[in-house]
C-alpha cells in the first residue's frame, strides 16, 4: 500500500475545462480537485514540468504538470497548482462532485 502525499483532501468530480499550455489548449475532464492541485484526462499528452493553465466556468488556475500517463483512451494528467492560485471552494465548485470522507461516514453509519 502506497502513503497518501497530498498536503490537502481531494473531491472526486466531474467537469469540463479548458487547460491552456505553450499554444495548445483542450477540453478536459476535470476529475478531481484539492487546494493545491487537480487530476484531469485529455486528448493529449502534456509533459511533466509545464506550466498549464486550468479555466473553469468561475475560476482559473495556473500550476505545473506533475504527471501524465495514458489510461485506455486518455492522458491523465495531474498538476499542482501554483500557491497564488489556489483552488477555493466558495469561488468554484464542480459540476458533479462527491468528498469520499462523507461517504466513508454514511458507510460506517449504517
């Protein structure tokens, strides 16, 4: 079993973005988002150590690939963001979203 390395809690969720890097740009799905960072997949690849640039319908992120790999039809792409441009829930919240430590909860309660 790995150890967990995120400084914050991650949401899973759903949405679509748009991320911006070099002079691409792409619609992604935004599938998980923490504080200081986001995981979504896209079309293409995106190495490691660029800067990208994340735009939601309410907000916008700036941060650094951190990984990229393909899983069956897409790049996961994983990025951390830049602290001036942390993700705040009270100025975006995903289309679709679930906090696994409620649902941890409901479980344990049932």
């Amino acid at each position: 079993m790995t150890k967990e390395k995120r400084a914050a809690h991650r949401l899973l969720c759903s949405d679509l973005v748009s991320v911006k890097w070099g002079l691409k740009q792409s619609v992604a799905v935004l599938e998980d988002i923490s504080t200081w960072g986001a995981g979504f997949q896209l079309p293409d690849p995106i190495a490691a150590g660029t800067p990208v640039e994340m735009i939601a319908t309410t907000s916008r992120w700036c941060g650094i690939v951190r990984h990229c790999s393909f899983h069956y039809d897409a790049y996961c792409v994983g990025v951390q963001f830049d602290p001036a441009t942390p993700w705040l829930p009270s100025q975006y919240q995903p289309a679709h979203e679930l906090d696994t430590r409620l649902l941890h909860t409901a479980i344990c309660c049932i």
